[in-house]
C-alpha cells in the first residue's frame, strides 16, 4: 500500500517536473531563433554598430551545430548515462546559459572581436542546448515510463517550440526597424537580453527539477518502481543496470536505432533546413512580400503548440506509432510538391503547404521520440537520444549546405531546391515504412501499443 501511494504521488509530480523542463527548452529555442524575423539588421556592416555584415551573421548561425558534429553530442550522451541527468545534465544546462551570456557579452561589447567571441559563445550554447534537449526527453520517459510518455513529451516539444515562435514575434517588436537607422549595440542586443533573462529562470527550474529527481529515487529506492526506472548509479541501478562503455557498440549494431535515426535526420532536414531558405523559396514562388514570408512560415512553430500535445495524446490512447510516422512523411511529402509544383503567384498554395507541413512537423515527433525508450534499454537511452541527435546535426549541417549551393548557381531557382527537400521526403516515407513492417514483425517490441 506504502509503495502503491508513493507511486500515485509521483504520478502527480511528473507534471510539475515537466514544468521545470520545458523552461530551459523554451529558452534554448527562443535565443536560437532570436534574430531570425531581424536577420536584417546584418544585410550590411554599416546598419549596426557592432558592424556584422550577412557573412558574419552566417558564421555566427553555423557555430550552434560545430562541437554537436565533432563528437560533442557522443561524448554528452555516454556522460548523460554515465553520471545521469542530475549531474551531467546541470553541466550542459550551465553551458548553454554560459555559452548564451558569452553571446551577450559579445554583442554588448561591439569590440572588434565581438564575431569570434559570439562564435565561441553559440558553440557551447548550441553543444549545451543539444544535451539538455537530450536530458529533458531522457528525463520525461524516466517520469513518464508506463504512463502518457508521448503527451508530456509533445508537450515539452510544443512549449519549446513556443520559444521560436515568441522570437519570431518579439525580436521586431524590440528591434524596430527604422529605414536609414544605425542600431546601437544596446539596440541589436535587446533579443539577446531577454534570452539571457529567459536563460535564468530556466537554471532555476532545472534546479527545482533536480531536487524534485533527486527526491523521487531515494524514496523509491527500496520499490520495485525505483528498480524500473533506474538507469544510472546516479538513479539507484545495481550492476546489471550499470553503463558500460560496450554498450555504445550495442546501440550502434541495433538496426532500429539506424532507421529511427535515418528517418530523424531525413524528416528534420526537409523543415528545418526548408525554415533556414523559406523567404528564398515562397517570396519567388507565390509573389508575397518578406512580412508575409515570415507569418507564413511562422505557422510551423504555431501549429505545433496546439497539434503536437494532441498527437501525443492520440499515440498514448490508440497506439499505431509506426502509422502516424507514415503519415507525418507523407504530409510533408504533399506540402514539398506543393512548393515545388503548384501554380507559381498564389499565396493560397503556400499556406496550404503550410499546414501540411506542420501537421507532419507535429505528428512524426509525436510518434518518433517516444518509441525511442522502446527499442533500447533505459541504461543507453542517453546515448541513444544523443546519437539521433548527432545524425541529425550532421544532416542538418549537409543539407542547408547543399540547399545554399543549389539557391547560389546561376538560373536555379525555388523549384530546384524544393526537388531536394522531395527526394528528402521520399526517402523519409520510405523508411517509416520500412520501420512499420518491422513494428509488425517484432510485435515483442510494442512500438504500435498504446502507453499505459
């Protein structure tokens, strides 16, 4: 009975833990996309006086995924297992706020230097923000195992993303634009001051997390529960449960991590690489303005505020998985062809595509990232979650590179790029479909049962 009520109070903490949770996910995502709806400020040197011309701004954007792809996000996964996310996850949580106030620091400075010393700042903002998005998820299918896993986890995905969408909203609102107007460094930092704000209050909460976890495995310590979720010597795991260094090799040799990792790294490209061109592709292709552009596209992050908690829901109830990936590729195939082929001039086309777009956008996460704690053991989900991760980035680094080489030849246009993201999508349905007929011959896996 003893066990029986602290398994019911643990139920009701899971939530006020994920509360904790998605605040620093919320201001990861904000800093990231803070200049991205101001981009303009840095078309030339002469329109700041930090004085960052467009190629300096590129640089600074391509620093976020730098120590990710060199081994980073590896090295951050096995450490999340090997310490827990107690420990390792308060590391990369500090180093995204540090790598944050450096960024701040630089652009306050307006020195000569402040370019490298924003390219330093975002490289351990962005190694730090990819761990702590994988501690977060770790942590919610530790919380949440044997429960609504895919609900709280598309929860914390929609309040993330939130965070793109409120940079989206405010960095214009704080960065006014002003024709003939040199901003002051006090003027171009103001996105980057709320970040930072946003930044402090997240390490706050992951505190609060982190008393709350710490908590939760001594009282369990002695049940059966503590002995299901353990994962680490930091979570109360005996030696069977122990990492060990092998166990990376085992992850690696697991063919549903390859085709969950393929269909991660083929899905994301073909939205958040499309995100990085969209103005380049919808302003030529339906006639609209770049205000438009922007609210257009910012229908992706909006969308997945509302849809992605409710798809979540939906895989927790009916299951089928394997099914909603299928069909999340499939939509973004349609929205991709809309783009690519769908009379040229029309706004109405875009938008539509738009919603395809972030139906799937919504949908394959909410199918995807649960089934992750299915196919492999709870002591390797750490370096698994960082493994996907960093196919993901190395995806992400190849593909926006390849879509800037195709838009920068002579006579290409919109549709050429978009031919990539089709291919890409293509691609991605046929991978869920092969993962779905795996689901089918492996039902001891139950990636198409419902969470109970």
């Amino acid at each position: 009975m003893r066990d029986s009520s602290k398994q019911t109070f643990y139920r009701s903490a899971a939530w006020l833990a994920l509360a904790c949770l998605v605040v620093p996910m919320f201001a990861s995502y904000y800093f990231d996309d803070m200049f991205s709806s101001i981009s303009y400020l840095f078309e030339n040197a002469s329109l700041t006086q930090l004085g960052w011309d467009a190629a300096g701004y590129g640089l600074y954007a391509s620093g976020y995924s730098v120590l990710c792809v060199f081994g980073g996000l590896v090295i951050g996964g096995i450490l999340l297992d090997k310490w827990g996310v107690r420990v390792s996850g308060s590391v990369f949580v500090g180093m995204m706020a540090a790598g944050a106030g450096v960024v701040l620091w630089a652009l306050v400075s307006g020195a000569a230097w402040s370019l490298k010393a924003a390219y330093v700042g975002v490289m351990f903002f962005g190694l730090g923000s990819e761990i702590a998005g994988t501690a977060v998820t770790r942590s919610i299918a530790k919380w949440f195992k044997g429960g609504p896993m895919a609900l709280a986890m598309g929860l914390q995905l929609a309040i993330a993303r939130l965070g793109t969408a409120f940079a989206l909203v405010l960095s214009p609102m704080l960065v006014k634009e002003q024709a003939g107007h040199v901003y002051t460094l006090a003027e171009t930092a103001r996105p980057a001051v709320v970040g930072m704000g946003l930044m402090v209050l997240g390490l706050l909460l992951w505190a609060v997390f982190v008393a709350l976890d710490a908590r939760r495995d001594h009282s369990l310590a002695d049940g059966a529960a503590s002995r299901s979720d353990a994962s680490s010597p930091e979570e109360g795991g005996g030696d069977d449960d122990a990492f060990r260094f092998k166990d990376v090799l085992g992850v690696l040799g697991n063919k549903n991590f390859w085709m969950l990792g393929l269909l991660c790294v083929l899905f994301y490209s073909s939205i958040i690489a499309f995100k990085k061109f969209a103005g380049a592709i919808l302003i030529p292709r339906f006639d609209i303005p770049a205000q438009t552009a922007g609210w257009m596209v910012s229908m992706l992050p909006f969308s997945t505020v509302v849809f992605a908690p409710l798809f979540g829901m939906l895989v927790d109830k009916a299951g089928k998985g394997t099914r909603w990936m299928v069909t999340g590729a499939v939509l973004a195939l349609i929205a991709h062809l809309l783009l690519a082929f769908a009379p040229a001039g029309v706004p109405f086309w875009g938008y539509l595509a738009m919603v395809f777009l972030g139906f799937g956008y919504s949908l394959v996460p909410a199918a995807l990232w649960p089934s992750v704690p299915k196919i492999v053991p709870d002591k390797v989900l750490g370096t698994t979650f960082a493994l996907i991760y960093w196919v993901q980035n190395l995806g992400l680094l190849s593909f926006k590179w390849i879509a800037g080489v195709i838009l920068g030849r002579p006579g290409n246009g919109p549709v050429a790029v978009e031919l990539m993201f089709v291919g890409l999508c293509v691609a991605a349905v046929a991978v869920a479909l092969v993962f779905r007929r795996t689901s089918a011959r492996h039902p001891e896996l139950k990636l198409d049962l419902p969470n109970r």
